[in-house]
C-alpha cells in the first residue's frame, strides 16, 4: 500500500466521520422540538457508511488499488416508543392538548458523538504520520 492510499483512505475516512458529528449535533439540537403529530415529530438520522473499492482492485482482483470510506446514505428513524406529554398550552398541541416529541436518547447520542470524534482524530493522526514517513524518506537520499 503506498503512501498516497493511505491518505486517500484516512481522508474519505475524516470526512464520513464530520458527516458523522453533524449528524449527531442535529440530532441533539432537536431532542427538545416538538411536533402536533408523531410524524412531524423530529426524525433521528444516523449515517450509513459504505466501503469503495477502486476499479483496479475489481477488474484484476490485485489488493493493491486505493479503498474509501463513505456516506452511502443518512436515515431517519421512527420513534420506536411515542413520546407523548400533555402540554394544552403548548402551540403545537394537538386538538387534545398532547404534544409529541422524538424519541432522541441524549446518553447514545453523546457516546456516538465521543465516537465519531475519536474516529476523525485517528484518521489525522494517521494522516500526520503518514506525511511524516513522506518526509523521512525523502531525506534517506540525500
């Protein structure tokens, strides 16, 4: 594996892992929102990661060619439990004063997001190593 693809692979990596963070920050924005119904509640959206592979690897079958990281989609999950509380007062209360809320789990959430943060710092570490191994040996001819 040459230097390069380990770049390309920690870079794809780093950027699914900010799609990642992203999600989860709106994800904790919105715990608190409130809908008149338990479909306009807020959706939870996790991402879904995919590996590439590059063609080279397909077409001869050599494990040589560059792999990456990426967000093949972001899917928003219905509340499993309805998080119904009686608020009449509320504007979006329905015509029985319920309002319903989604169903965001703060302690997943924040574990998920110490997750992806630790997984996007891995990756430019790697990154930082990888160009000093660059550097190194750029120095052995000299």
């Amino acid at each position: 594996m040459s230097l390069n693809q380990i770049f390309s692979i920690a870079g794809s990596s780093a950027a699914a892992q900010t799609i990642r963070l992203n999600t989860v920050a709106s994800n904790l924005a919105n715990a608190s929102s409130a809908g008149s119904t338990p479909e306009e509640a807020y959706q939870v959206m996790k991402p879904v990661f995919s590996v590439i592979q590059g063609e080279a690897l397909q077409n001869s079958g050599v494990g040589n060619a560059s792999m990456q990281v990426e967000v093949s989609d972001i899917q928003r999950i219905a509340a499993t439990t309805e998080q119904r509380q009686y608020e009449p007062s509320h504007p979006n209360a329905d015509e029985n004063g319920y309002v319903y809320y989604p169903n965001v789990n703060i302690v997943s959430e924040m574990a998920d997001m110490m997750s992806a943060s630790r997984s996007y710092q891995t990756s430019i570490e790697i990154m930082v190593t990888a160009k000093k191994m660059q550097q190194r040996l750029l120095t052995l001819g000299q």
